[in-house]
C-alpha cells in the first residue's frame, strides 16, 4: 500500500488512497476489520498520513487563452475598467 495506487490493487475507483480504500483492503488482505477513524489513528501514530489528490488541469489551447485574453481586454475597456 505505501508504495502502489488503488488501481494498481485491483481497486478502480479512485487513483489516491483514503479511509475507506485503506479499511477495505486491510481487510481483504489481512483479514482484520478496523474502524476508519482507528485505521487514520494507527497511520499517525506511525507518522504516515494521507493527503486528498490535488485536481490537475490539462494543458489548455494556446491560441483559444490568447483569445479569451483579447476578449476580456475589451469587456473591460467597456466597462471603463
């Protein structure tokens, strides 16, 4: 777990681990059922810990940015902005 994705496992719903990832295959793997908020405890006391995955935008059309650029140039010269 500390070194594969979810999807990597065999998981195909998310690309990042949470709790109830990490609870669900605890307990396949391992055969343990552990609460959500004990497994979160457990990984801070042995100073890991989980971050939400950060949303990455593709790399958008130079020429249509170029463009959008040009037209809020001139609803602001409108405005009198």
């Amino acid at each position: 777990m500390l070194t594969t994705t979810p999807v990597e496992l065999g998981w195909d719903v998310a690309s990042a681990w949470n709790t109830k990832l990490l609870q669900s295959d605890v307990e396949k793997h391992f055969g343990v059922c552990i609460s959500r908020e004990a497994l979160r405890k457990l990984l801070h006391r042995k100073g890991l810990s989980w971050t939400r995955s950060a949303y990455t935008l593709a790399k958008g059309d130079p020429d249509r940015q170029k463009n959008f650029e040009k037209q809020i140039d001139f609803l602001k010269k409108l405005n009198g902005s």
